[in-house]
C-alpha cells in the first residue's frame, strides 16, 4: 500500500479516538450535571413536601377543635331543651 493511504488510515483512527474521548468526557459531564441538578430538585420537593405535612396536621388539628365544639354544642343544645322541658312542665 502506498504510505498516503496509511497516513490518511492513522489519521482517520487519531481522530476516531480523540472524537470517541471527547464525546465520553461531555456525556459523564452532562450525567453529573444532571445528577446535582435531580439531587437539588429531590430536596426541593422534599422541603416542600415537610410543608404540606405541616398545614395538614395543622388543618386536621383545627378540624378536630371543630368537630369537638359541634358535638358539645349539641350536647348543649339537648341539656337546654331538657331544662325547657321541664320548666314549661
């Protein structure tokens, strides 16, 4: 073989390595890009996750305090018709 095809074949395959080199170095940097950017976006969601948890219990608490007040109210409410009851006897 004539010595211009095996410069052109080294050449070709020196540019195959360092292309295959230079693509492997971009994709491990773009993973861990991506990899920080998943772990921020995890932790964001977690904190506001916290919060959500927080006015539920907080809502389920007030709920509760409601609930708890409605049924004494009734209780009332049936005690004042007894005593009504008995004074209108």
């Amino acid at each position: 073989m004539d010595s211009a095809i095996w410069v052109a074949i080294i050449t070709g395959l020196i540019s195959l390595i360092g292309t295959v080199i230079t693509v492997t170095m971009a994709n491990k940097q773009t993973l861990n890009t991506l990899s920080e950017q998943s772990k921020l976006a995890d932790e964001k969601i977690n904190g506001r996750i916290k919060v959500i948890e927080e006015k539920i219990d907080n809502l389920s608490k007030r709920v509760e305090k409601h609930n708890s007040m409605v049924e004494r109210t009734y209780s009332l409410e049936s005690r004042v018709s007894v005593l009504e009851a008995k004074k209108g006897a």
